[in-house]
C-alpha cells in the first residue's frame, strides 16, 4: 500500500494540519510523478482488487453478506478501478515501486490516519486541499496536465472503496486490540456499501452537513430506495432516506437522488470525452452565487441542492413529500399549470439580468454570465455539424414533411420538395437563434423546459399551486424568450395556446418586471417593451421547430412507446417504417391535438 500508511507514520487524529503538511507533500511529489509518466511506458500495479476484497468479506463480521452479489459488485469496483489505471495520467508509489492512479496515495494516507469522526468532517476538505496543492505544483512546474474534476471525483468514488478494503484487511488481520474501533467503523461502512453501492457513506455525509449546515450529528443509518418512475431521464431515481442524531435527539432527513448508472464501458467515455458540467454548475456555482448576491426569495423556482457530480449524482429536496408529481412527457399543461410555470422561469431569467447589472456595478465594467462561464453555456443540442445531431434533424425534416402529407392544411399549396427546403431553412433559422443575440437582451435560459423537466404541486381540482425546474443540463446564454415560447409551444394543445397565449406573454414580462423591481432595477431599462416584443418573432420560429424536434416521441405515452419498442414483432415493424411511430400517435386524438 506504500510506505505512508504503516503505523509509524500515524498522526494524532485531530491533527488536521499535520495531516495536510503529508498531503503537500504527497501533491508536490505526484506533480513531478506526473510529467515522468505521461507516456504510460512503465506498467501500471497489480493492485489485487478482487483479491483483498474477496478476503475482507471472508471473515466472519461479513458471514450475513450475499456473497454473490457481493463478489458481482466487487468485480464491477475492479472492472472500474482497471479504467482508471488505463485511462488516466500514473503515478510512481515509492512503496510498491509501481505506478498507480493519482488519488490512490492520499486516499490511503487519509484513511490509514484518521478515524470516522475525523473523516466525517474533514474528508471533503483534505481531497480539495491535495486538488489545489496539485493544481499549484503543477503549474510550478510548468506542466501541461490539467487534472480534470470529473477524472477526480470518478477516482475518489472508487478508490475510496478499495482503499477501506485495503486498510481493513491489514486491521483484521493484524488483531490488535487498538485496532477494534477501526474494525468496527470500517466494517459498518462497507457493508453500507454492499447494501447500497450506488452511494459512498462520505456523500451521504456531504448531503446532512449540507442539508443541516453542521457537522454536529451522528449518522445512525441511511436507505436508498428505487423510484419507480423513468420520464425519459438519463439516470436512475431513488429517495434517500438518512437517520441521524443531533443535540440528543433523532431526526429523519428524506432526499431525492438522481444517480447514473455507471458501468465501465461508460466510465470510458466519461474519462475520454470530458463531461458536460452544466447542472453541476447550476446548482453548485450560480445558484449559491445568486444566494450570495441577495437573491434568496425569487430562487423558488428549483429544489435545493445538497450533492451534485458531473455525470454521477445530484441531491435534492425530496419535493414529493410537499406534494410534488412529475408528469410523463405527452401531458399537455392546462392554463393554470401554464401560467405558473411561465412565472418560475421569468424569475430565473431575472435572477440572470440581476446579477449581470450586480457584478458589472461591482467590477467597474459592463460584464455579462456569458463572459464569466462561457464553458458551462455552450451549445450542446443544436449542432449540426455533429454526426447525431445532424441524422435528428434530418429525421425531423422528414417527420414534418410526412405530417405535412396527412395534413394538407400544414403543406398548404407547397409540393413536398418545396415544402422540405422550406424545413431545411427553418432549422437553419432555429439553429442561428438559439445563439446568443447581438440584437436582443440575453440571460442563461433552461433550454428544455418541457413538462417531464418539471414539477408540479396540484392542489383542489387538479389546479396547479406551484412549480420547480428540474434537469438544467441544456443552460444556455440566449434571448430569454427562447424558453417563454418553447414552453408554450412544446407544453399545450393549439386551442390552449390560441385562448391564452397574449395572456401567458403578458404574465411573463410582468413576473421579469417586479423581480427586477426589488432590486430597484426598472424592465424598461434592462428589457423594454419593444426589445420583448422583438425578441417574441425571433425565437418564435427556433421554438416551433424546436417543438417538432421532441414532439414525435414525446407527445406518445411512455407505456405505449414502452410497449412498442419491447415487443420484438413491434419493433421490427417501426424499423422498416420510419414514420411508424407518427402513424400510430396519429391514431390518438391526444396526439393530433
């Protein structure tokens, strides 16, 4: 394990600052590691992963484990760790004289040092101090290498794994009677593990100390419980349900967790392609920025946030316990649903124009989102020069043109050609003002306001009360009427839309108005009326293709679509027919609507 972890390294556990005089050390030698062994030339260590687990779980504290869910679950950690030792810059461990990935040294020095309680409180501290002490040496040194987070967290998520493996072998099979309560800790922390995988005990600490903004408690036990429902979503949807003790007395703490799924071949593409970091950076970077800046009570429109990592877990408010539902993509929105969601995105986009007019009073200059966090704000949907995306629009093209032959009313005096270079210039259009404007106000918008990225508090008579965005992985810096008309064309039937459209407009720019208002900033300056108004006809075509883009699909019931693409006569049917899943929506007078 090297030569940091024996006994007579050992520091007092409440030495903190002992702790990080190693860990500097440990980041100024893995800094010069680093350029060393970019090549990869030297072989990366055998770090016997299955082995040391299959022997932790064969003593007798673990007699009560499913050894073969448990010998499944360890392969899977070792399967992961192998990417990490494949894929990532290694470095020298004087101890075995092998290399290894970057984290594996401090991991094993933090958990060889110190106890639970210590880790409880500090573990999160101590990673990012070795990150930024690495980040310094490395720059010191000159070095290209740039430690991305992502790679980061997917290393601790892991080894941190295996290294309580590791150590408590040693501690088992050492039997030393000071070691008991390392045992005990230790012991009770993987089988958390076995019961629950898809979640480390340190990021459940994460979530209490910020959910109950101390460190002052005791963790008594945790539960991850499946949801049921998909929606569409990448990812896997659980309730997190956390006893703990605080001032002598007991508390139950229920969250809502959102993990993806992770399997190695995925891990891989993670590592390679460098994840999308935009709902990270939402609810970790510029909702606490706008907290900070006084903008508390129009935050109201999203959940709180207690954990979030790029492509691995968010942690939120457990929203169904206050009544909140989520609705399957092809519901459409009545006007009471309408009008309130319309209300929570003019708060965000005047959160957005708040902070503008905040930072550029501040920095002496006009500053804008866009300049302080262009690489969070990218395009990442409307690209077509990406392969993918290119096929989607295609397919749209298509699928509008093949409605427009079952509706004549649509093509109107058009031939299906003509028609079609009519589409293909409108989604040149709507990829052009997706952008952000040189004409019209911009502010960070959701950019996938659709019913399944929502939820929704119905109270009597199925009238909605109140609404929160969720799934803010499409941000971008555009006009902020991008997400007014998208929701209302994506969201509604037309007879919905046609009652009630000026009235949801009117209702938008009023909401944007007395947000700004209280931090005496006047819409009339920021966004005047005619700015708006332009704004409307210019997004108006983006938003209507945009809808075409999700609606095919979205617009059948899931159980439906479920049911279509599981049945293998099904499946085979829609695959020699494009348009297959258009014919069999348009039998449904939901779906025509």
């Amino acid at each position: 394990m090297g030569e940091l972890t024996g006994s007579e390294n050992r520091v007092d556990i409440a030495s903190v600052d002992n702790l990080k005089t190693l860990i500097r050390n440990i980041a100024k030698v893995n800094a010069s590691e680093i350029e060393r062994n970019k090549s990869k030339t030297n072989e990366p260590a055998d770090l016997k992963v299955e082995e040391i687990a299959a022997q932790v779980i064969s003593f007798d504290v673990f007699e009560a484990l499913d050894t073969v869910a448990a010998t499944a679950l360890i392969k899977s950690l070792n399967e992961n760790i192998q990417v990490i030792l494949g894929k990532d810059v290694l470095v020298r461990n004087q101890g075995i004289g092998k290399l290894v990935p970057l984290l594996y040294e401090v991991l094993s020095l933090i958990f060889a040092q110190t106890d639970e309680q210590v880790r409880k409180n500090h573990l999160n501290d101590l990673l990012e101090f070795y990150f930024s002490e690495l980040e310094v040496n490395l720059e010191s040194a000159g070095s290209d290498y740039i430690l991305k987070r992502a790679v980061f967290n997917f290393q601790v998520k892991y080894l941190l794994v295996f290294v309580k493996f590791q150590i408590l072998l040693e501690a088992l099979q050492d039997q030393d009677a000071k070691n008991q309560k390392r045992v005990i800790e230790l012991v009770k922390n993987l089988q958390n593990y076995f019961s629950f995988p898809k979640i480390n005990q340190e990021d459940v600490y994460t979530v209490v100390r910020n959910k109950v903004g101390s460190n002052n408690y005791e963790l008594v036990s945790y539960e991850l419980i499946p949801l049921d429902a998909k929606n569409g979503h990448l990812g896997e949807y659980f309730q997190l349900k956390i006893d703990i003790t605080q001032n002598a007395e007991s508390e139950r703490l229920d969250v809502f967790a959102k993990l993806i799924n992770i399997n190695h071949s995925l891990l891989k593409e993670v590592l390679e392609r460098g994840p999308s970091k935009k709902e990270e950076f939402f609810y970790m970077v510029l909702l606490p920025k706008m907290r900070q800046l006084g903008m508390g009570e129009l935050l109201d429109f999203a959940p709180n946030c207690y954990l979030s990592r790029v492509d691995d877990i968010l942690v939120l408010d457990d929203l169904t316990l206050a009544g909140f539902v989520c609705l399957t993509p092809n519901i459409k929105l009545d006007y009471s649903a309408l009008k309130v969601a319309t209300r929570q995105f003019a708060k965000l986009h005047a959160c957005s124009l708040i902070m503008e007019e905040i930072l550029s009073k501040q920095a002496g200059k006009r500053v804008t989102l866009y300049d302080l966090y262009s690489e969070y704000l990218q395009e990442v949907l409307f690209l077509p020069d990406v392969p993918d995306m290119k096929r989607g629009f295609q397919g749209a093209t298509n699928n509008i043109v093949y409605i427009g032959t079952k509706f004549p009313e649509i093509a109107g005096k058009y031939t299906s050609e003509e028609l079609k270079k009519k589409v293909q210039k409108g989604w040149d259009l709507a990829v052009e003002r997706i952008k952000a404007s040189k004409k019209v106000k911009n502010v960070i918008c959701h950019g996938d306001v659709h019913v399944a990225n929502m939820l929704f508090n119905l109270g009597a008579n199925n009238e909605c009360e109140s609404v929160k965005l969720i799934d803010f992985q499409l941000l971008r810096y555009c006009p902020p009427t991008h997400d007014l008309m998208f929701f209302l064309y994506q969201n509604t039937v037309k007879s919905t839309l046609d009652q009630y459209k000026p009235e949801l407009i009117e209702e938008y720019y009023n909401v944007l108005s007395g947000s700004l208002e209280k931090f005496n900033l006047t819409v009339n300056e920021l966004y005047p009326r005619e700015e708006f108004e332009e704004s409307l006809k210019l997004l108006k075509v983006q938003a209507i293709f945009h809808a075409f883009l999700y609606s095919p699909m979205q617009s059948l019931d899931p159980k439906l679509r479920e049911k279509l693409f599981s049945d293998p006569k099904s499946f085979e049917k829609l695959k020699e027919n494009r348009f297959g899943l258009i014919d069999i929506g348009l039998e449904l007078e939901s779906y025509r609507e």
